[in-house]
C-alpha cells in the first residue's frame, strides 16, 4: 500500500477510535488517541500503549495468495476441489518462475523445538513441492507468490505450531548448489 493510503487509514483509524468505545484485543477502550508525523498512538485504560507507524503499515506484505485450511471443508470431495485448485494456480507460478523445477528452501521455526534448516529440492507441481517441505500432519498455511523477487514464502501452522510462523522461503536453486 502506499505511503498515502497508509497515512489516510491511520487518521480515520484515529477519529474512530477517538469518537467510539471500540476495545483493543481485550486489552479495554482506548483512552487517549494521539496523531503526529504520520503515527498513531493509542493509550489504553489499563496504561497499555500501543502505536502504528504509516511506514510500517505501508511496507507491510499484502495479505497471502493463497490459503489451505482443511478444517473449513464440509465433505472430502469439497477439500479436494480446494486442493486442487491452490496446487494448480501454485503450479502455474513455479512454471512461470522456475521451469526447470529445481528449488532452494529454507525454513525456519520448524515444529516444536523452532530448528532452521534448508534443503535442495526438485518438484515440477504444486503437490510435490508441498508434499517436499511442509511436515507429514495435517497442516494449514498461507502462501505468498513473489514474482519479482520469484519466491515462494509459505507460513504454516499444526500440530506443533498451532499459531503458525513456522515459514518457508523457497526459490529457484541457484548454480552454486550444485
């Protein structure tokens, strides 16, 4: 988003939360709502501050391309459709980005005990590169397509990280791994 939305949603968000009893995450009601150099500022009741920068929320990643939640599925042959419909559109990306289909991932926070690691990994589809990085349990994720930067970053969450930030950052293997 750009500077100037970014600077037009934080003084709407001020006169709304100036003129309302609007509660922030549980925390209480607002009690005191400061605007300067393209920030806001909100005191809360129990003391709490909290603040958003313009710059921040202009450099903040647009929301995921795709998403996979099986639990939002009422029957199977519904979560296959879904399935099948992000591998495909992830299919398509990694053609246009990557056709010789040779990857380069990088993980970090995996499960329980937050290990990093990479891998080097081959896969022409959507399926075999998920089926590659992300853990063998039931998973939920949000996936980012980058095509300039030609990344893929993927979010998961399960079992072991059931608030997610277990990320992956996937693009094309470069010459030096080899």
């Amino acid at each position: 988003m750009s500077k100037e939305i970014a600077l037009e949603l934080i003084d709407t968000l001020a006169n709304e939360l100036s003129n309302s009893d609007w509660k922030f995450g549980g925390q209480g009601v607002a009690t005191a709502v400061s605007r300067g150099d393209g920030c806001l500022i909100v005191t809360l009741e129990d003391g709490a501050i909290w603040g958003l920068s313009a710059e921040k929320l202009a450099d903040a990643p647009a929301g995921p391309d795709l998403c996979w939640d099986s639990s939002g599925y009422d029957d199977s042959d519904s979560a296959q459709w879904a399935f099948d419909e992000l591998t495909h559109e992830l299919t398509e990306f990694m053609e246009e980005v990557n056709p010789d289909g040779l990857w380069h991932a990088v993980v970090e926070n995996f499960g329980w005990q937050h290990r990093n690691g990479t891998a080097d990994i081959k896969a022409s589809d959507g399926v075999h590169l998920l089926m590659s990085v992300l853990p063998k349990t039931e998973c939920s994720y949000k996936i980012w397509l980058d095509r300039e930067e030609k990344k893929i970053t993927i979010n998961n969450s399960h079992h072991d990280a059931p608030c997610g930030g277990e990320m992956y950052y996937i693009s094309p293997r470069k010459d030096d791994h080899d």
